[in-house]
C-alpha cells in the first residue's frame, strides 16, 4: 500500500503538507510470525518486585502471587534476571550454582511453580544465563583454587602468570567493567602469591575458559536443565564476551564500555554536567575482550539444542553492546540468537532527527539477517529512561545519579519517558519492559552511600555511582510499611518518598495514569498487531516531529506522530487518535506527547 496523497494540515502556526514516504523502511512481517518476533517482554528483577516472606529481598513466590498484574498489563513474557545460588557479588549475576535456586529467592519447587502459574495465564517465561564467569565460590573455581598451577582444573578458567620479574604485575592491562584491574592474583598452597585469573567484572567473578570443551558441555547441559523445566528461552548476559583475543593482548582502550559506563576519570565533572562533545570512546577500536568472532559458534550450538524442543519456540536474546550495527546483529542470524537487546535506541539522544536515524538503521540492519529489531528503553543497569530523559537532550547517559549530581526534571522526564514509551511500543519488532517503567518511576537519585550495593560503586571509591538506583524495590500500595513490597518494612534497598505516589493502587483505573496508558498502549498493540506491521516515514512535519506509519494489508494503517519540538503540530483531518501519551490541547499535539491514530 502507498499512499501519495499529499494532506494539507490547517495550524495555527501555518498550514503544513503531511505525506507518507513513497517505500517503507521496513516490510510488514508475516501476520503468523513467531510470537518473539513481536513479543512484549517484561523484566523482572526478582530482589526488588515482590518479597513474600518479608525480608526485605523479593522471590520467587512474591512473585508468583504478583503475576497477574502482568496478565492485567498485556505483556506477553517475563524475563527473570538471575535467582540462582549466588553470594550476591553482583546481585546473581555472580552464579555458585546453576541448576538451584538461592535460598534467599526460594527453592527449585518455588521456580517450577512460578513457571507453571505464569503458563496457566499465558505468560511465557525467559531465564537468565550468565555464561561469561561464575561466582568465585563455584566448585570448579574453588577446585582450580586447591589444584594448583598447571592442572586441569585451572583450565577451565582465565589462570595465567603475572608479568615482571616475579610475576608480580598483571598478566595485561585490561580494566574490569566495574572497575580497577581486570586481573586477580592468588596465594597458592605454598602461602605464596601465583597466578592471576581474569575476571571482566567483579574479582568475585572468574571468567570461564570458552575454549574449553567441559565448558562448553557444562553451559549445553545447563540449558537443558532450565528447557526441561519448561522455561522459554533465555537471555544471554555479556553474550559478546566468553571469547578472548588469543593471546589476551594489551588492550588501546582506557575503559570499557561493557555496559555503555562513561569513560571514567576521577577529575572529570559528573556525567550530567559534561557538554555534549565530551570526550567518548571510540567504539570502532576494536577490543581484545569484547565481540570476538568465536562466540558465535557457541550460539550456533545452543540454537541448534533450542530447536530440538521443537515448538513455539524457545529462544535466546542477547545483551551484547556491540558496535556497529553491522556487527550487533550477526548474534541474531537465522541460525543464532533470535533476539539482541537494541542498545542503540536505549541510548539514542530525545532528538528526534537522532531516533529517526536510529530506528531506520536499526531496521534495516536486523532486516539484513532476516531478524526483528528487540526494542528496549530501560533495564536494571541503566538509568531509568523517566529520570534520564530528565536531563537535557544530549546529555552524555550516567552510571548512576547521586544526590550530588544535577538533578533530573522529575515531570518533564515522566512526560517524555510516556512519550518514549509510546514511539517504542509503536514499532515494529519486540520490546522490553523494565518493571516499574508502567508506573513511571524514576531512579533514586539521592540514595545515601551506606546503602549503595553496586560493587562499581567501591571499586571507583564512589567515583560511579553505579546501577542501585534503578533497582530500588517496587511500590504497590501508598499505605503498608515496604509500600506493598512485602508484609515487613525492610527494603533491601530504600524505597524514595516520592515512590508512595506512584505505586500501583495510586493509579490502577486511574484515567492518564502511567499504568493505563502502558496498558492502553500494549492492549492496542496487540489489537492492531503494530509489531509484525510495516514502517514508513512520514514527510512534511518540522524536523522535531518523528511521524510514521505501521502499514499491514490486514487492518487500517496507523500514523504515528512523537513531537519532541516545542510548538503544538497538527494531525490529518481524516486520522482517529488511539492513544495519547498526554492529552491533546486543542486537537493540537503537543510537546514531548506521542499519539497513535488510525489514519485509513
Ligand atoms: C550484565 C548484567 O545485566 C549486569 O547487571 C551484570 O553486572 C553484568 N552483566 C555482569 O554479569
Ligand atoms: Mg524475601
């Protein structure tokens, strides 16, 4: 369907000529694609959703007696960040042992039960694997402790001697994501200091050796321990880091990038303060660690075990912070991942020449492979987007916001974050959903020190402020001591005062609530199947309107117009607004809103 007709818009500001752009950007996909290829995916980080025993953690039957709020909400899967036997390092993903649950989330029966009550309301469920390190309290770790240098058991992960005359300096320079050198030594048998192991993140969390067979079958059996149980899929943390650049070569870069972290530098001014052109890094260097070309063997494998459990499909999605595009998407070829995290977008500027290049080439780069681009906004490592969209547009994104730091604009942030949200859902492809991100929440941004748990945070002494801000456990009630969280007034992190105002009983029925409008939004999603539509740009707005249309021969094309300009702009006489992320002012969209309407 094309449609060249030119529509002149009346504006009080002057009459405008609206066009739909004579070849989509992107094609409708088949209207019986696979459920992934257009999935809404909501993420729950399991500490912080819902404690049931009430202390002050969440788990695992928390959050089985909260899944029909998801079912309320209209999403179609839950991703579980990991609830494995772990001593919490880095909040799970420091894994001890991957076949069990820690007995702070509750036992393997709480996990078959989550997963069976999430079935019965038709919810598929995604697990977390984290195949890049363990937890330095792993038996094979501790096993490669004791065996020494030179055995077998050192094998299976990164051991290698130091550098200097005895050893005494790391075996390279690579820096750890969170901080400090990437390498640990250790004191041998003899009581003296040995060999070093990598670890990329925390020293609590030993890098495996991918080159290793055993490990390979181990992460092999581990999937199909979870497959068994009837999980979904999985999402694949660091899946662009298990391989090494063979001999671990020194790497250019200062710092890493691994989860998008500014370049750090202890004299800098905070993040949010830094002019536009701050210094970034140059992510066409490539980097010994990251996006080696191996890795993507070990996903051929894993597809292939996927796939014998026949269907619907389980999957696998990857939180790979890969640049370029080109090279993003290889994880997501039609005999690999069937999903990648579109980092790209998360961190787009709220500029909309910027969103518009970055949804085109988004597009057209997973259209390349034959994939669906997996749209995300939030997630437990970063800034909430109704805090970061806060800051003025082009502000460099921060790993974390301290009562220290400029502080967001706590409206103008929730308004654009609705209005993100609403371009976001609109598209074609799956999404991701952070947990709270239906109520609007904001970071916490003025969390004391004392309670920060993020091990970047000590590793920089304070100078990141690290991801807790973003973890704080959820509101579902104004009244009762952890607003709802749990039966207990504990909260492993503090809950902000401003949270009461945006918990769930605050806005459920609630006309132009967040939580509606995240409802209305993915209720009509679905009724108009916008996911598997096609995308075509529309001409004629000012250069600070996205406008789009998501075509289907199956139902009426829907425009969709985010105006991220200051002055109001017009609709088509003839389009029908759906959905609004604010209201209209005088039929006019205005600033920082996104509508949907069908335009036939
Ligand atoms: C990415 C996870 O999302 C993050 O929370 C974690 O700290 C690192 N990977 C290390 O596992
Ligand atoms: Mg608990």
């Amino acid at each position: 369907m094309t449609r060249s007709a030119t529509q002149t818009l009346t504006h009080p500001l002057g009459d405008l000529e609206v066009r739909e752009e004579t070849t989509p950007v992107h094609a409708a996909d088949r209207p019986d694609a696979a459920w992934w290829r257009q999935a809404v995916i909501y993420q729950i980080y399991p500490r912080s959703w819902a404690d049931a025993d009430g202390d002050g953690i969440g788990d695992l039957p928390g959050i089985t007696s909260r899944l029909p709020h998801l079912r309320a909400l209209g999403v179609d899967a839950i991703w579980l960040s990991p609830f494995y036997t772990s001593p919490q390092a880095d909040a799970g993903y420091d894994v001890a042992d991957y076949r069990d649950v820690d007995p702070i989330f509750g036992t393997l029966a709480d996990a078959d039960a989550m997963i069976a009550r999430a079935h019965e309301l038709g919810l598929k469920v995604i697990v977390d694997m984290v195949p890049n390190h363990s937890s330095d309290e792993h038996v094979w770790f501790q096993a490669a402790l004791s065996a020494g240098p030179g055995s077998a058991e050192r094998e299976r992960y990164m051991f290698r001697e130091g550098r200097g005359e005895h050893g005494e300096l790391p075996p390279n320079n690579w820096e750890s994501v969170f901080g400090g050198a990437a390498w640990t030594r250790v004191t041998e048998a003899d009581g003296l200091p040995g060999q070093w192991y990598l670890h990329l993140f925390d020293p609590k969390q030993p890098d495996f050796n991918w080159e290793h067979p055993e490990v390979r079958a181990e992460f092999e059996s581990i999937l199909r321990f979870w497959l068994d149980r009837g999980v979904d899929g999985f999402r694949v943390d660091v899946a662009h880091g298990l391989i090494k650049q063979q001999g671990l070569p020194d790497t250019e870069e200062e710092r890493t990038v691994m989860l998008g972290h500014a370049e750090h530098d202890d004299d800098a001014t905070p993040a949010a303060a830094q002019p536009e052109d701050a210094p970034r890094i140059d992510h066409t260097k490539r980097s010994p660690m990251w996006d080696q070309d191996g890795v993507h063997e070990v996903y051929r494998a894993w597809r292939r075990i996927l796939e014998s459990y026949g269907t619907p499909d389980r999957i696998l999605c990857a939180e790979a912070w890969v640049e370029p595009q080109e090279r993003a998407v290889k994880y997501v070829r039609s005999d690999e991942m069937h999903q990648a995290f579109n980092f790209d977008f998360l961190t787009s500027s709220w500029i909309a020449e910027d969103l518009k290049a970055v949804i085109t080439s988004s597009l057209q780069a997973a259209d390349s492979v034959g994939a669906p681009s997996t749209w995300v906004l939030s997630n437990h490592d970063v800034v909430r987007h109704a805090s970061r969209l806060g800051f003025a547009p082009g502000t460099p994104r921060m790993n974390g916001i301290s009562a220290t730091d400029p502080q967001p604009d706590r409206a103008l942030g929730l308004r654009r974050a609705r209005a993100a949200t609403a371009l976001m859902l609109s598209l074609p492809g799956g999404a991701y959903i952070y947990q709270g991100e239906e109520l609007g929440l904001p970071d916490s941004t003025d969390m004391p020190a004392e309670f920060r748990q993020d091990p970047t945070f000590a590793r920089t002494n304070g100078a990141e402020t690290g991801r807790d801000g973003c973890r704080v456990p959820m509101p579902w009630s104004a009244d009762g001591p952890s607003l709802g969280f749990g039966p207990g007034a504990n909260t492993w992190l503090p809950q902000p005062d401003v949270y009461a105002h945006y918990a769930v009983d605050q806005q459920e029925g609630v006309a132009g609530s967040t939580l509606e409008l995240y409802r209305a939004l993915l209720a009509n999603r679905r009724r108009l199947s916008l996911g598997t539509g096609s995308l075509t740009w529309v001409d004629g707005y000012a250069a600070d309107v996205v406008a789009l249309t998501n075509g289907s021969d199956q139902r009426e094309r829907v425009l969709v117009v985010a105006n991220l300009g200051d002055a109001p702009v017009a609709l088509p006489e003839d389009a029908e607004v759906v959905v609004a992320s604010g209201p209209l002012e005088d039929g006019l969209v205005p600033s920082d809103t996104t509508v949907w309407a069908i335009w036939s």
